[in-house]
C-alpha cells in the first residue's frame, strides 16, 4: 500500500484536527501508517479520526497542547505505548496573530506565539528524538513558513518564530545525523486552512493581493503541503536532512 513505504509505520501529527495537519493525517493514513492525531481541538481531532477510519486507515486522538512541556511528554508516551514506537512525527502546530507593525506588536502576542510555536515544537523534538534514540531512527518534519525564510511585513513576532523553527531544524539535523534521524522543515506559502479563512475575515480584501506574490497563480491547498511532509519523512527521502522545502508557488523565488 502506497508509494511512500509507510505502511504500518507509527507517526504522529500536531495541529490535526484542521488545515494542514488534518490534509497530513489523512495522507499519511493513506498509505498505510497508524497515525497519532494531537490537537488541542478536542472536537476536531475526533473529526479527523473519523475521517481516516472513513477512508479504511487507522488513527486515534490524543489532546494536548504544545506548549505545556508535561502534555508533551505523555503525549510521545502515549504514542509509544499504543504503537511500540515513533517512526515519523510531523510538528505541524502553530498559531498566526492579527497583522501589525513590529512597534505596534505587544508582549503578551510575542510571549504566546513563541510558546506554541517555538517552545512547542522544541518540546515535541525534545520528547520524540530520545524517543527515536531509543529506537535507532526515525524521521521529524517541522512546519515553518515562507515567514521562515524571508521577511513577512506586518507579521513580525511570527516570522521570528518561523525563523526559530528553521534553526531548531538545523542544529537539531546536525546533532542527530549520526543516530539515523533525518530532520527536516516544510515551508508552506499560503495556504487554504482555516487559519487563513480567519486571517480573510478581518481582511477580506487582502485575498487578490496573497494570490498576487505565487508565482504560479494561485493559492496553495493543505495536501499539497501533505505530500511534501510525506515525501520528506518517507525513505525517498533518505538522503535530505537540515532542509528547507519551500511548498510556496514559487513565492519565495522572486
Ligand atoms: P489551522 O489554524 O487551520 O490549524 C492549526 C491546528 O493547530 C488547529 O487544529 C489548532 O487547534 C492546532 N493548534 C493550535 N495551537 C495548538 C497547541 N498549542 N497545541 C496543539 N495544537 C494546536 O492552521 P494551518 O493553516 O493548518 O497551519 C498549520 C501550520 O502551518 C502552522 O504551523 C502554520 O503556522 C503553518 N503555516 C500555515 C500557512 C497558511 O497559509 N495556512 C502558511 C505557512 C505556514
């Protein structure tokens, strides 16, 4: 079953119960993987487990939130205990904030992005690499942004996050090369998620101008980010660790 050897391979995805993360458990589930679908979204993340057992694969919800360092550990544990191991996560998570300038941006907004989106991806690589140290491999796959590779105007404090994610990868790739785990990021443009049906709803007029900055026309859609995440954590992808797979429509080449 399927084209990515994933077949009954134990993965976890953060953030699944929407968006990006539901597109994810959903392929994965595809081709073959018991997947670990965490959410701080009870109701969603029960949707999506119901939407994988629908298409005939096998998944099962845990809540957590990220940023809290205890839920993270038993969420890994929980994982463990249910498949025996943790092939491939996908720390997929995040939150966006309203548009602002950086001095009119405040302290509690930049002290709750960094939480979710910096502390909690670290704490997931925390608990899933001496995970995957026990097992002797396994593979990580980060959701940054084009905000992690370049400039993001009005978004200040996310960008930085995003930039974080990228040097988590990095530096994380460097250390546990030799141990047999790849780590990589995905770098989406925009994409239609939820995420940015809230982002249109204070701004309803911005939607010609994002379709503007992809090169190809148009925005993204949640499975083509999927695809890149199944890719990067299959072993087609053996040889790519450290990486910073843009999925923009050529939005970061211009
Ligand atoms: P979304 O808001 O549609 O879905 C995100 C999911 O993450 C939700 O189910 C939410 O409940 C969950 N979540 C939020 N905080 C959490 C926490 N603390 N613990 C556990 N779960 C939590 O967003 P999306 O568009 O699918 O985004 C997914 C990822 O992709 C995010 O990291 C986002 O920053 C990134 N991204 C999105 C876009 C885009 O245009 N949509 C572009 C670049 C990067």
């Amino acid at each position: 079953m399927g084209k990515h050897g994933l077949n009954g391979k134990s993965v976890l995805v953060t953030g699944a119960a929407a968006g990006i993360g539901r597109a994810a458990a959903l392929a994965f589930a595809r081709e073959g993987a018991r997947v670990a679908v965490a959410d701080v979204d009870v109701a969603g993340g029960e949707e999506t487990v119901a939407l994988v057992e629908q298409h005939g694969g096998r998944a099962f919800f845990i809540r957590c939130d990220i940023a809290q360092a205890a839920q993270v550990e038993s969420m890994v544990a929980h994982v463990v205990e249910r498949h025996g191991r943790l092939d491939c996560a996908f720390n997929n998570a995040g939150i966006e904030i309203e548009h602002l300038p950086l001095a009119e941006s405040d302290e509690a907004t930049f002290d709750r992005i960094m939480s979710v989106n910096v502390k909690g991806v670290w704490l997931c690589m925390k608990h899933e690499i001496r995970q995957m140290l026990k097992q002797g491999g396994g593979a990580i796959v980060n959701t940054a942004s084009v905000a992690g590779l370049v400039g993001a105007p009005l978004q200040p404090i996310y960008a930085a996050s995003k930039h974080a994610v990228v040097g988590l990868t990095r530096t994380a790739a460097a250390e546990y090369g030799k141990a047999g785990i790849r780590i990589n990021a995905v770098c989406p443009g925009i994409i239609r998620t939820p995420m940015l049906e809230r982002a249109l709803e204070r701004e309803p007029r911005r939607e010609k101008s994002i379709v503007k900055v992809h090169p190809i026309g148009r925005l993204g859609e949640a499975e083509e980010i999927a695809n890149a995440a199944l890719w990067l954590c299959s072993d087609n992808a053996s040889f790519v660790t450290g990486h910073q797979l843009a999925v923009d429509g050529g939005l970061t080449a211009i």
